[in-house]
C-alpha cells in the first residue's frame, strides 16, 4: 500500500470513529433523564427540588462516590449500586403494603397480581416537562419515607446496621449532618425513579442500573441483547479482518543488529539523572499494590485490617480511590522517564544543558 493510502485510511479511521463519539455524544446530552425543578404530592405541596436532588449528589460524592457501591454503572460493588437497593427496598415496601403485611405468605397468583400492579405504579411517568415538576403519589412518598429512614441508619451511626456498614466497608457517620443525609435520600430517589420511570411514549426506562430488578419490569429489551450481540460480532470480525490483512501482506525484511544495542550503550550523565525518576516509579507502584491489598481486606472485614481500626483514618473510599489514582502518577512518570533516558541513548551523547533540564523537571514535578 502507498502512504496516499494509508494517510486515506487513517484519516477515515479518525473521521467516522468522531462522527459515532460526536453523535453519541449529543444523543446523550439530548436524551439524559430529566432532573425535576420540584417534586411535589398531589395535592402540588413541594416535598424538594432539583437543587436538592443535585446537592444530594454532591454528598454522595463527596464521601466517595462511586469509591462507595455505585449509582447507574462502574463503580465499586463492595456496597450495592444504590438505585437497584433503594428499588428493591421501594418495591418490597410496597408490596408488603398492598399485601396487608407479608407479600412472601401470598399465594402464586395473588403475587402476579401485585407484582403486576407494582410495575404500572412505578413504570409510570408522571413527570411534566412544561412545569418541569414531578408528581407523586402519597404511597410513593411514604415509600421514600421509609427508604430514607433506612439510609440515614446505615450512612450515620445506628448500632443496630453495624453488620451491615461494615459489610459494605462504610464507617460509622460517613454522613454526620441531617440534613446532608436527606439530601443524599433525594438523590438516591431521584437516581433510582431514572430506572423504573418509562420514557414518554415509550416503554423502556430513562436509564438502566445493575442488577436488574425483574420484579419491576426491569428486564434487558431486545434490543439491549441485539446490539450487544452484534458489537461482539463485529469485534471479532475486525479482528479477524486485521489477522487476515496482517498475514496476506509481504513483510519487508527488517535486518536485526548484530549486538543489542542497550548493550553498548554509553550512559550518560542525564541518563543517570533520570534515576530518581525510577525511584519515584518504584515507590508508586509499591504504594498501590499495598493500598490494593487494604482495598482488597476491606472486601472481607469492612470496617478494619485484622482488628487494628484503620477504617477511621483509612476507609474503604480513599483506599480504593488512591489504589486506582495512582497507577495514572506512575505510568505517567515511567513514561515521561523512558522517553528522557532513551534519547540520550540512542544518539549516543547529551544535547547541551540536558543533565540540568532533566533536575529541574524532576523538582518542578
Ligand atoms: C497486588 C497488587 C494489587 C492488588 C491486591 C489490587 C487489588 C484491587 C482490588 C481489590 C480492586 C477492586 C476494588 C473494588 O472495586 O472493590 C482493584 C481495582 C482496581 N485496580 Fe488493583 N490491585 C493490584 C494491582 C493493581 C495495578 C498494578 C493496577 C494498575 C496498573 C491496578 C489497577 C486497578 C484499577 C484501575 C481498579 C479499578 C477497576 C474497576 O473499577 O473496574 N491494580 N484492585
């Protein structure tokens, strides 16, 4: 192939893959589920509103975020992705009630019949995008109710979920304020009301989080099973695509060095200089995989390392945060220290002041 080509190549690569990014991109900024200025009863009396519901975010994360389960996706799963807990506690709330108690001692189809009822209650949308208001019904609210009496248990200091904080590597008061904690509630509710709620004129969901709740309706639409499918499909016939082009084509004849270059090298005095870089790289990398074994105890004891109380100053949420950030410092650095040793290397001799600009980054960083 001539470089024409390859430049063509290339450039469509480039060009197709930002025009999916782009449209994607603005179909989910389009199509993103919507935050309600107000939450109301029905009766119109405002129960919080949207700037509640994005302060409620922030408390989540400013405690860890997604360091701590997870809300709609990729995060940490030693606690649960909190909008499939808090629609399985609204679910099971609900119907326990409509069961005068126990929904488990119905019989078969007295179940269906609930379950049935529960998925129209919740599926349906009663959002209004004029007023931008969200209505809900009294025996949501109440559901709402009892959930957040349940958060503020586990998320504060209520002796009697200690088992379970510790189960999902959370400490004692990791909300220590009322009021944060209601706000956090909100944004749970409002979280969890994306991936049960029908889109309008739709019958799937604004969003979805894992596990799927089945009971709710929940369930992977065929076109979820269809695409992804095909994504595979397409993947390994790219792949195989690219063997095959590999394996037709005449590779050119590269002449191997007689003698390993490294081997000969002359190592020079900012090639030297580059050390501490590698120190720096060594002590990184220890550091992560010591926080990776803390991060992967606390997945058996939550709330300590072998009785010994680090939970207090080093819970689950900086361990793991610091576990992942730090792999970004130290494969940057190696790779930043690579390209200052090889140069050098590979020509042989220092350009002018190298030595000194190699200390000065190495301070300067
Ligand atoms: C002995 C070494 C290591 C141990 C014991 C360890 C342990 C762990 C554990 C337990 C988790 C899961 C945390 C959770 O979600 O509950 C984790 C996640 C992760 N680790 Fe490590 N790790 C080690 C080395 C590394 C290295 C060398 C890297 C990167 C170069 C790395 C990158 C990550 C990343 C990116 C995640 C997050 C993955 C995700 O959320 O899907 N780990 N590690």
């Amino acid at each position: 192939m001539n470089h024409k080509k390859l430049w063509i190549a290339l450039l469509l690569v480039v060009g197709i893959s930002f025009a999916v990014l782009l449209f994607y991109g603005n179909q989910i900024y389009q199509k993103a589920p919507p935050v309600p200025e107000q939450v109301v009863d029905e009766s119109g009396n405002v129960l919080f509103t949207g700037s509640n519901i994005k302060d409620g975010q922030n408390v989540w994360q400013s405690m860890g975020g997604q360091e701590v389960g997870t809300v709609w996706g990729h995060g940490a799963y030693v606690a649960p992705d909190w909008t499939a807990d808090y629609l399985h506690r609204e679910a099971q709330y609900l119907l326990n009630k409509w069961a005068g108690g126990d929904f488990d001692s119905q019989s078969s189809e007295q179940k269906a019949l609930l379950e049935r009822r529960l998925q129209i209650f919740l599926r349906k949308n009663t959002y209004d995008k004029a007023t931008k208001t969200l209505t809900l019904a009294a025996e949501r609210i109440e559901a709402f109710e009892h959930n957040k009496a349940h958060y503020t248990s586990l998320f504060m200091n209520d002796p009697a979920l200690d088992k379970l904080r510790s189960d999902y590597a959370i400490p004692k008061n990791a909300i220590k304020d009322e009021s944060r904690m209601e706000k956090m509630a909100q944004f749970f509710f409002w979280a969890s009301w994306a991936c049960v709620t029908e889109r309008p004129g739709e019958s799937i969901t604004y969003t979805h989080n894992w596990p799927n709740d089945a009971q709710i309706g929940n369930v992977p639409t065929g076109d979820l099973v269809i695409w992804t499918g095909f994504s595979i499909i397409m993947l390994l016939i790219g792949i195989g695509i690219l063997v095959f082009v590999q394996a037709r084509t005449q590779q050119e004849e590269v002449l191997k060095p007689v003698n390993d270059p490294l081997m000969n090298q002359v190592v020079t005095p900012s090639m030297r200089a580059t050390k501490k870089y590698f120190w720096i790289v060594n002590i990184l990398i220890l550091a992560q995989v010591m926080l990776g074994i803390l991060t992967a105890h606390y997945g058996v004891e939550g709330d300590a390392l072998y009785g010994i109380d680090i939970a207090s100053f080093l819970p689950y949420s900086i361990t793991r945060t610091w576990h992942v950030q730090i792999a970004i410092f130290w494969i940057a650095s190696a790779w930043l220290a690579t390209g200052l040793y090889i140069a050098p290397s590979l020509s042989g001799r220092d350009p002018k002041f190298q030595k000194l600009g190699v200390n000065v980054l190495n301070w300067g960083w």
